[in-house]
C-alpha cells in the first residue's frame, strides 16, 4: 500500500516535470524555495523555467522571498498555514501541487518489533493523535505542552531516540531548549506507550533519515513523506498524517489568485512564452 501511494506521488511529479520539458522557457525566470531534502523541494526542482534554492527551513526561504530573492515558497499545507498565521504580508495559494502525501514515521530497519509496536500505537491512541494534530492545526497554542529532550518515563529501564528537524512548525519546532508540535507531543505519547523514556536528538533535515540506525537512533519523527527512496534503509510505519504540497507568496503577489488546478499554477511558474 505505501508503495502504491508513493509511486503515484511520483506520478504526479512526473507529470509535472513533463510539463516543465516540454512547456517551459529553458531561461529561469521564477526563483521558488523550499527546504532542502523535502518533496516541496523535489517539486521545485523538476521545473525547467524555474531556479529552485534549498534552505534549512521554510522560515528562511520566506525571509528571502520578503527581501526579493525568490518569488515563491513550495512547502507542506500546514506548514504554509502556519507561516501565513505568524507572518504578515505573505498569502497561501490553497492548491496542492502534488496530490496526497503521506507521513510515516522512519524506524530502523533492523527493529522490526519496535516498527509492529508503533504501528499498533497509532490504531490504539487515535484519538488522543487527532487531539493533537488538531491542536496545533487550530493554533490551540494556550494548550500546547512543552516536550524536554530527555524525558523520563516512571519505571522505564530502556529510551526511545529519536531524531527530528525542529525547524517544522507546525510539526516540530522549539521555543527555548522546549520542543512542541504535532510530531513532538505524539513521540512522547509513543515513548509512555512503549514504557521508555525518550530523547530527542535536533539535526539539519538533509540527515534525519540517515541518521536512524547510527548511533543509537531508533527512529525519526520529522514530518516525512513516505518515499521509496527513503525506505531503502529504514522501514517506515504506516501513515498518521495527510499532507499535500502548496505555495506561499507575497500577499501584493497576484500572479496566482486565479489558480483553481496545478496546471494554472505551471503556467505561471513556467514562465510559459
């Protein structure tokens, strides 16, 4: 089953990077950013008529679009909402560029236990998951609950170590040496499940991945698109989260208030002559 929603995933990028070959200017005309390593990125990139530049988070990307270095920013729906309720001036243009995608979390691939436990996690704590992806969907932030490093669990022997990209909002992000989100609050839900205490460990979002299984990582929560490339070395779980690609740009940007299908998005962004 992730295979398949995967491969259409692809699908769509294909269609997509089809479209850039064959309907584009060969001159980059639009300059569109995204977090390095991401599918927002991956998207960016297929685009002949595009300039595509990585930064560590989509924060960044629009601090550069708010200063004229690029035009748009490709990221997650809800990540773009968040930006958009934080920071003013910029927009959401509400339609997705890639179809669903789906969230996993990425589990050593030699811990086949550990991968069955987490999987019967999310079928028996579902409701408690939801209440938290809705907090954070709704800015419940008065009820937000701070998640320490190292968190310990009363009769634990063994920890839970995970890695993250706290560079995510609304799925993981820090305030002090705190981190919150949905990603945050759902491990440490996981790790009182599983009976062992948990540490977090922060990194650039390029080495989430092939972090897990080094060092002692057993997992990696960090928003991640079930890939095929990625399930090369590590196992994911099943889905928890429904995702889908979207753009953000300057609110005095009006090139896409029209945009109702992806194809009006590639129009524009192609810089079609």
């Amino acid at each position: 089953m992730k295979k398949f929603l995967t491969a259409i995933l692809a699908a769509v990028l294909c269609v997509c990077g089809c479209f850039g070959l064959t309907a584009c200017s060969d001159t980059p005309t639009v300059k569109i950013g995204a977090q390095t390593g991401t599918t927002g990125y991956m998207f960016a990139s297929y685009l002949k008529g595009t300039e595509a530049k990585a930064y560590q988070s989509p924060t960044l990307a629009v601090t550069d679009m708010q200063n004229g270095v690029i035009d748009y920013v490709v990221t997650d729906k809800a990540v773009a909402q968040n930006l958009v309720d934080k920071i003013e001036g910029i927009k959401m243009i509400d339609v997705a560029l890639t179809g669903e995608e789906f969230f996993g979390m990425a589990v050593d691939s030699t811990q086949t236990e550990l991968l069955a436990q987490v999987n019967a996690f999310f079928v028996e704590k579902a409701a408690e998951i939801n209440a938290i992806q809705t907090k954070y969907l709704t800015g419940d932030e008065a009820n937000y609950v701070a998640v320490p490093k190292n968190v310990e669990v009363t009769g634990a022997t063994e920890t839970l170590k995970i890695a993250t990209n706290a560079e995510y909002a609304p799925f993981e992000f820090k305030q002090g040496e705190d981190f919150y989100g949905i990603d945050m609050e759902v491990a440490k839900l996981l790790a009182e499940y599983l009976g062992m205490n948990l540490e977090i460990v922060d990194m650039a979002f390029s080495a989430v991945v092939t972090s897990v299984g080094t060092d002692g990582i057993d997992m990696a929560i960090a928003a991640l698109t079930i890939t095929n490339d990625r399930e090369e070395n590590i196992n994911f779980t099943d889905a928890y989260y429904t995702n889908s690609q979207v753009i953000v740009c300057l609110e005095e940007n009006e090139a896409l208030d029209d945009a109702g299908v992806l194809m009006d998005i590639l129009a524009v962004l192609c810089a079609n002559g």
